[in-house]
C-alpha cells in the first residue's frame, strides 16, 4: 500500500538557490539559479558531510538500519583505552596540512579564509588540543591578513590609477603602502612562527 502523505511542501527558486528531488522511481531533478561551478561544489561537499561519521550515523538514524559507527564491531585486540569515551574509535588529530587543505578547497569562493575557518570549525569529529588550536589559528590568520594586504594594494593601484600621484594623493598613497607592508610583516611573522612550531614538532616525532 502506497503511504499518501499528509501534506506536501512546496519549494521553488524564489525562496531556494537549489532544489534537488529524489523520486522513487525515475532519475532525480535538480533546478538552481546558481552558477554552474557553483552549484556542482555546493552538492559535493553534501555529498562529503553524508559519507562522514556523522552524516552515517544520521543515515542510520533515518533508515533504522545499524549505525557504521556506533554499531560497528569492535577488534577483541583492541583495548578500552583504544576507544573513546562515547563509543567510536578515536581520529588523528587536527593536522596543519588539513587546515591548509580547507583553504586549497576553498580557493576561488568570495571569501576562501572564512570558508575555510567554518570548514574547521564544524569538523567536530577531530581532537584538537591547544597546539592544534593555534596552528590552525596562525594558518588561517595569515592567510587573512595577506587577504586584507591585497584589499589595500587594490585600493591603492585603483587611487594612483584614478588620481595619479600628486600633492593631494601622496599622503594617502603613503599610508596604503605602510598598511600593506604593516600587514605583510604581521602575516609573515605568523608564518615563520608556525613553520618553527611544525619543524619542532618534526623533530620531536618518533621515528
């Protein structure tokens, strides 16, 4: 018997950017008023968050069929101090090389570093400790300030362009250059701090 449900919503591309219906018979549709590029990275990194621990685990829920990750047997040569405290079996830590990732992944959207730090900041499923906190915070906040350098170096080649260099716009050509290298220097200084911290961190790994 076919379940007719009690209601139907309706969805459109006034109140959505992207629609994707499953039936369950036929091939699925898909309408959207984003960009093609767009749109294809928007159902990628869906299709990431459902293949991750949690998204199996929600698949799980909604399908009552067993969990991959809370139901999963566990190895009889596996300890309990191999497993964490709600049951699933423990992840490497957050690494720099991921946050670095995040911010490869999210090259070329509007504003790549504040992707990048959400990416991080929802991947909930990875121990971070202090000094993987403030590796990730040195990464991304370099990226940031070269990110806002080259707002001002923008904004100062536009000026000179407009205005041409002359009395009135020298002293304010001046201090867009200042403030690009005051930034640069700051970015360059998180990034020397951090290739000390990994190249310590290097030494100190067992081999």
């Amino acid at each position: 018997m076919t379940r007719i449900p009690d209601a139907v919503s309706v969805a459109s591309l006034d109140t959505h950017r992207l629609i994707v219906a499953v039936p369950n018979e036929g091939p699925a549709e898909i309408s959207c008023n984003l960009p093609r590029p767009v749109a294809a990275d928007v159902l990628r990194q869906l299709a990431d968050n459902l293949d991750s621990p949690a998204g199996r685990c929600a698949t799980a829920i909604l399908t009552g069929r067993p969990c991959p990750v809370h139901d999963a047997p566990t190895s009889p040569s596996r300890g309990l101090l191999d497993e964490r405290q709600d049951g699933r079996r423990p992840t490497a830590p957050l690494d720099p090389s991921d946050v670095r990732a995040a911010l490869d992944f999210n090259d070329g959207r509007h504003d790549q570093v504040l992707a990048a730090l959400r990416d991080v900041l929802l991947d909930t499923e990875v121990p971070r400790g202090p000094e993987q906190a403030l590796a990730a915070a040195r990464i991304l906040l370099t990226a940031h300030a070269r990110q806002i350098a080259a707002l001002v170096e923008a904004e100062h080649n536009e000026t000179r362009s407009r205005w041409g260099l002359n009395r009135s716009t020298r002293g304010l050509l001046t201090g867009y250059s200042n403030a690009r290298r005051t930034i640069r220097t700051y970015a360059d200084r998180l990034a020397d701090e951090q290739a000390l911290a990994e190249r310590a961190a290097n030494e100190q790994a067992p081999e």
